[in-house]
C-alpha cells in the first residue's frame, strides 16, 4: 500500500475488491443517516455491487418514501461493512457493535475513528455531501433514486441550508443533485415540513409544558403524551428544531422520555456555545449547535441533572 496514496482511493480499493457491501447508520437513524446508506446503497447498487442497508428498526414514516429497493443481509468472507454518519460504534445500529468496521465515512467532529479505514470531515454539513463528493471523485453513477436520498440527507441536517455548517460548496452538491434528477421542492416538504396529524398533537402536548429559565428554554416529550396521541415513533417529531427556533432561547433543550428510567436529551445552540460540550459530560456528543444525549435516569433525575449542569456550563462561558 503506497504511504501517499489518499485514503478515498483505498476505500474505493476496498469497494472493488470486496463480494458485497453492507451499509450502517446509528441507531434511531435521522434523514442524513438514512439518505446516506440508501444513497450511496442505490449508487453502488447502480455500480454492480451487492448492497445490503442493514436498517434495524422501521424507517420514521416521513423517509418511507425514497422506497429503494434493499436486498437481504449478506454474509460472507468478502463482505465488508461500511458505517455511516456514525460518530462512534456503541452508537451504531446494535448487531454491528462489536463487529469488526472496514470504512467509516462520517462529518461528526467527535468520530472516534473505530474502522479500518476512517473518512471523517467536519466541515462537510452532512455526511450525504461527503458520499456525493466521493461518488463524484470515483466517477460512480449517481441514478436518480440516489440523488434524491442524498439531497434528502444534506436538507434534513442542514434544516433547509439554515445550519452555519452550510457552505456554498453545500449549495453547489445540492445544485448538482438536481442536475441528476433530484426533485428539491418534494424533497423539501416530506422530509422536513409534511407534519402528521399525531405529530402535531404530540406537539401540542409537548408544547403545552414549554419552560424558560434564564435564557434556556426547554420541554419535554413523555411516554404518555406519545401514547395519547398515538405517534408511533420514538423520535421527537422534530420538536427540537422548532425549539431552537425560539428568538429568546440561547440554548433549548428537549427532553424525550424513552422509559421509566431512558430519557433522550436533545441541545441547540443560538449562540456560540458549544452544546457538544454539555452532551459529553452525560456520554453523549454530537456538533457545536446541536448535540444529545442519551441518561438512563428517571425523566425527573434527568431534567434536574441536565438543567444544572447547563447552567453551569453558561455560567463558565459567560464570566
Ligand atoms: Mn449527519
């Protein structure tokens, strides 16, 4: 192997040489995570690769509609696994944590690097531009249904090209995606402002509690509120995007009860505080403007706990 030979070329190296690929996104996969695998999935699909997008729980019913055709998990000597838009391994998808990783390809600052070959930018806003890049410098086909995936990834982590992680060279990925047959307006209201029925009802209740504590503004998703109004996702309905959007709020933070004693924490910054910080002292992590965590406390221990060390976290910064 030639010490000088960039790292791109020997994962493509890598995707040559191998039987079959499998494809992996962390648990409770966002819109980059899973535009990422059925992106690059469609794409090398459309290269003659087999492809297996080991999704392992159902898709969040607003991604359903990129509808790629998956083929059954392959296992086999020559199969390799590639992570996605993955920061680190306990987060990936659960039958892959402690299997061994060939390629890493991921935009998280904090990617612990825990493959055989790691492709981290943390410039990149989603890991969906990277993949487009890399398609692009190996000259893959790009059909249309991979178009669509990967644009969906870039405007879902970027909130509609709203992150300060946007860059022009974003706008030009996405402006090439179109170019392949990328549909930006449909893609922009299912994936980010189509709302459900239930989903707006979750909302209200969530809502109905909203709290403000000198400049952080919080609530909090509980069991019950998701069972009243029969949302069937464990997610937040994107709650915390809206929460961030608050004028008054320096940082927000959702509180997402998973169970009597599983609660995710969501954090968004206005300012320049960096929320990643925060999430690191409760084993999370996440980017500067957007972290979470997740607290294996009752919702209540959670709230006091997080609250507090948020505010001290402020404090610091701020003296
Ligand atoms: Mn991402």
């Amino acid at each position: 192997m030639n010490r000088e030979e960039p790292i791109s070329n020997i994962i493509l190296q890598r995707i040559d040489t191998a039987s079959s690929i499998t494809l992996v996104a962390h648990i409770r996969p966002d819109g980059d995570a899973i535009g990422s695998v059925l992106g690059f999935g469609s794409a090398l699909q459309a290269y003659g690769k087999p492809v297996s997008m080991a999704f392992e729980e159902t898709l969040p019913q607003r991604f359903r509609y990129l509808n790629i055709e998956n083929e059954p998990a392959i296992n086999g000597d020559e199969n390799i696994i590639i992570a996605l838009d993955c920061a680190d391994q306990p987060r990936m998808a659960k039958s892959f944590t402690d299997k061994h990783i060939d390629i890493n390809i991921d935009h998280h600052a904090t990617n612990t690097q825990f493959a055989t070959l790691n492709y981290v930018n943390d410039k990149a806003a989603a890991t969906a531009e990277i993949i487009f890049d890399l398609l692009q410098e190996w000259s893959m086909p790009i059909p249309v249904s991979a178009a669509n995936a990967l644009l969906m990834g870039i405007i879902t982590d970027t909130i509609g090209f709203r992150t300060p992680n946007t860059t022009a060279h974003t706008l030009r990925v996405a402006a090439q995606l179109m170019e392949k047959g990328a549909q930006l307006t449909d893609t922009y209201q299912r994936a980010l402002t189509d709302v459900s029925w239930e989903a707006s009802l979750l909302w209200s209740y969530a809502l109905s509690k909203l709290q403000k504590e000198e400049n952080i503004i919080y609530t909090v998703i509980t069991c019950e509120d998701r069972e009243k109004s029969g949302y069937a996702g464990r997610d937040d309905a994107d709650l915390t995007n809206f929460l961030s959007s608050i004028q008054d709020a320096e940082i927000s933070i959702l509180f997402n009860q998973q169970g009597e004693n599983a609660c995710k924490v969501s954090w968004r910054s206005r300012s320049e505080v960096n929320v990643a910080t925060i999430a690191a002292q409760f084993g999370g992590g996440g980017h500067p403007a957007a972290a979470g965590a997740e607290i294996g406390l009752s919702l209540q221990k959670t709230q006091q706990d997080v609250l507090r060390a948020t505010k001290n976290y402020l404090k610091k910064i701020h003296n």
